[in-house]
C-alpha cells in the first residue's frame, strides 16, 4: 500500500485535469476550498481539506510501515 501526490494547476483546462486524472488512475482527489472546479467526468473520490469535520476524532500519527530501503521517486509528465 502507498500513495502519491500528484500536483495539479486548479488553472488548468478542464480537459487537461480530466486527462491526467483518467489516465494517471487517481481514485482520491484532495481540494481546498469551495472555488475548485472538479471535471464532471472525475469519478473518484474528492475531499475538500477545508473541510473542519475531516479534522475531528483521533489524531495520533498512524505507525511507520516502510523505511528508507522503500523509497520512490515518480515523476508524472503529460509526454
């Protein structure tokens, strides 16, 4: 299990969100605020980080599962 972070320009055109999203496979799209435009065609699961409720309930760190031995660096480009 893991995960990445993959940046993407809210300035961007629609089409070009909606490109990198289907075909790098995000299943979690992280926002902040209410004046992020998701594409229509997005399907996965969008959390809004403003939002005060994600922030309620337990907040102790998770334990470490990798190490330095479980490194990667990725870098997505669109060519």
């Amino acid at each position: 299990a893991g995960g990445a972070y993959m940046p993407i320009d809210p300035a961007y055109p629609p089409d070009r969100m909606t490109y990198m999203l289907e075909d790098s496979g995000t299943d979690l799209l992280l926002i902040y605020g209410g004046n992020v435009e998701v594409p229509l065609a997005y399907a996965g699961s969008v959390l809004n980080l403003a939002d005060a409720s994600l922030y309620r309930g337990e907040s102790a760190n998770l334990l470490a599962i990798s190490g330095a031995r479980d490194l990667a660096y990725v870098i997505y480009t669109s060519g």
